[in-house]
C-alpha cells in the first residue's frame, strides 16, 4: 500500500517537534525548572495519538510520535530525578 502524503506531513511535522525539545531536556540536566504537568499531558497526549494513528494504519505517524513522547518522557523524568 503506498503511504499518504498526510502520513509524511505528519512524520516531518512530530519528528521536527520532537528534536526541538532537546535543548530543553539539556537545560533540565542543567538544573532549569521543569513543568511536570505540561511534560506528563503532552506525553500523553503524543502516546494517544500515536494509537490513534495505529487504528488509521499511518505508520510513520506511528513512529514520529513514540519519537517526540519518548523525548517527553525523558523530560519528565528528567525533572524527577
């Protein structure tokens, strides 16, 4: 099955959100303050889009947005620790 073009926009889109948050997990390792709240919702929120993309079989939307919830993540536990 060829992939939709929808399915490509949204893979650059997720994977662009994705590494513009490294800074700011750098920052976190730094000592800067971290929102827990907003870094819990959003890596949420990147999870239950990821399984609604699954039920649509976009797969590379899949992927981008483990991606960018995997970096959420990490800014989430980042601040714990």
């Amino acid at each position: 099955m060829k992939s939709k073009w929808q399915d490509k926009a949204i893979m650059i889109t997720n994977f662009g959100f994705g590494l513009m948050i490294i800074p700011m997990i750098i920052d976190s390792f730094n000592g800067q303050h971290v929102n827990m709240i907003t870094s819990f919702l959003t890596m949420l929120g990147l999870y239950f889009l990821a399984f609604t993309f699954w039920t649509m079989k976009l797969k590379l939307s899949v992927v981008s947005c483990i991606f960018s919830g995997t970096f959420w993540l990490v800014l989430l536990l980042s601040g714990v620790m």
